[in-house]
C-alpha cells in the first residue's frame, strides 16, 4: 500500500512537535516525506468508518459527527459508510476482514455480543479490536401517542390477553433482546412478537404508522417523537431514569427486575498494529472530547461513556459471556445439531 505525504497533522502531533527541538521537526519532515516509511507517517490516507446500521440512527449520526472532528483531530480523511443487516453482523465482518492497517474502522455496538451466540456469522471475542467506547445508552419502550397504553403495566396487561407486535432494530439486535428480557421477566414472552427492521430510524417509522403497537429502541433515538408528541414513552430499561425522558419511570420503578443498554464504540480489525490503535485512540478521543462533539452528544441525549482499547475489548468479552445466559434464557439461541 502507497504511502502519501500530507500537508495537515493530527492536534495532538502538531502540540508534540511545537514543544520539541527544530531538529526533531526536521528529522519529522524527513521521515515524513522521504522514501523511509514510519509511524509516524499514519494516518496518512482516508479513514473509512463502517456503520453497521441504516443511516437516521444513534451509530450512524454519531460517527458521522465524529469524523468530522476527527478529521481535525486526526490530520487526515474521514468516510463513512452504511454496510447494513443481520443485526449489524454485516458490518462488524466487514470490519474483521478489512486489512489491518488502521484505516478502516467500524462502530461497534453491543450486538456484537450477540450475534455470534445466534449463529448469524461468527464473531467470538478477538474477532476485532478495540479502539475505544464512547456511548451507552439504556433501552427504552414507546407507543403512539393516541395508544391506549399508558404504563409498561398496560403493555403487560395486553400481552397477557393476547400477541402483541413490537418494532426492534433487527433479530437478534440489542433492541430486541432489550425487549424480549423484559417481556420475559415480566412473563408475557410467548405473547410478544418481534417485528425487525433495519435499524432504530425504520422501526420508528414503522411505529409511527401504526405497523406495531410498540417500539423498542434507544431512549435518545426516540427522544425527538417523544418531544414532538407523536411518541409516548412507557419505560426505560437503565438503571436510571435518562437525562433525555426524565419524566419517564424505570423498569425498576414499575417492578420489573430488568436492565439493557446501548452501547457504542470505535473498532478496527482485529490485528491491527499495537501502536496504529493507540495512535486511532489518542486522535479519536481528543475528537469525542471536543465541544462541538461533546455539545451534539448532549442535545441529542447520548450519554459519553469512555472506555480505552484494551478496557473495550475487556467490556466485550464480559457482555459476550452475559448475553449467552441471557439468549439461551428467553429462547434465543439456535438449536445445537
């Protein structure tokens, strides 16, 4: 792969390089622009960001705001793109088969916790790398506002009498999964059906135009139809009301013993150089740190959670281990031959 010498680098280089001796800038510019290749040339190309849901949702406005930044805070080209299905498995294995060269990355989502114990693609830890999380969001269930629901008390309720239908992100996805582990602790699985679309913005839509009685997405996604009065939120599955519906109860606060979340995050293939994923979190954080970032994140109600590389693909291992008890508990896994 070519190597081409860019007039821009990162914030965080360009800071490193002011503080040192003009000899080190020269040796820099040498290596730099020479026939000797370093790392310190990378990232030297466009990034390309995969996102492994349909443009409208958290994963895809988020990364889009960040590459916009991290164009600045990166010294070079961000892409992104949509590679969707299969509850994102489409797009985390692009991302596992890319060449390991840091420059192509994908969003990670909490399915990819998920969607190797459902037989989808195989995706165990170690398929990828991490190189930081920088979202967590809890779950959260709707109605249309002219819906007789009023409480998750009242989904129950419906559920008991008779099947009622349910918009997620996808089978197998975290929305799903969200819901049916509440279904199930409330004991009205076999009388919920998932109905899947591709991605959080479809199954709003498919909400909003009466297709199902009930979504199941991120509190931040529906957040906008809530406060425009088209939505009416029943629950949120956190641990804690979330700052964007605080107005709405926690399952915990209506009795059901029941928590799921959203999480995003920053992945690269999964042998990808040591030093290139210290480089993507070093240049990547600084751009999630930014105002303008930070500012987006907080109007749009996403809550930053950071975690480094090693501490992502730490988090990812343990969340793989919980969702197989859970998947196996509400009847999720795939029957062994």
């Amino acid at each position: 792969m070519s190597l081409h010498c860019r007039s821009g680098t990162s914030s965080f280089l360009r800071r490193a390089l002011s503080a040192g001796a003009v000899t080190a800038v020269a040796v820099f510019g040498g290596v730099a622009c020479g026939a000797g290749a370093s790392e310190a040339e990378f990232p030297s190309e466009q990034i390309e960001i995969i996102v492994p849901f349909s443009p409208g949702g958290s994963a895809d406005q988020s990364a889009r705001q960040m590459a916009v930044e991290a164009e600045e805070t990166c010294g070079t080209g961000f892409i992104v793109s949509n590679q969707t299905g299969g509850a994102g498995a489409i797009g985390f294995q692009a991302v596992a088969n890319a060449e390991p060269d840091g420059y192509t990355l994908g969003v990670a989502a909490i399915e990819l916790a998920i969607v190797d114990h459902l037989g989808v693609t195989p995706l165990p830890p170690g398929s990828v790398r991490g190189v930081m999380q920088y979202s967590l969001q809890p779950v959260a269930y709707a109605v249309p506002a002219d819906s007789e629901w009023e409480t998750i008390d009242d989904f129950v309720a419906a559920a008991e009498e008779g099947p009622v239908t349910v918009a997620t992100s996808g089978t197998g996805s975290i929305y799903h999964v969200g819901f049916a582990g509440m279904a199930d602790e409330a004991g009205v699985l076999d009388n919920t059906v998932n109905i899947p679309f591709d991605g959080a913005s479809a199954a709003l839509q498919a909400v909003l135009g009466g297709q199902t009685d009930m979504v199941s997405v991120g509190a931040a996604e529906m957040a906008p139809q809530v406060e425009s009065g088209d939505l009416r939120p029943l629950a949120v599955a956190g641990e804690e009301r979330a700052d964007i519906l605080p107005d709405t109860p926690t399952l915990g606060e209506e009795g059901y013993e029941w928590t799921s979340g959203a999480i995003l995050g920053i992945i690269a293939p999964p042998d990808t150089p040591d030093e290139r994923i210290q480089t993507l979190n070093e240049c990547l954080n600084e751009a999630r740190q930014s105002e303008s970032f930070s500012s987006w994140m907080e109007t749009s109600g996403f809550t930053q959670e950071y975690k480094n590389g090693a501490e992502f693909d730490a988090f990812l291992a343990e969340e793989y281990d919980r969702y197989g008890v859970v998947l196996d508990s509400i009847g999720l896994l795939p029957e062994e031959d």
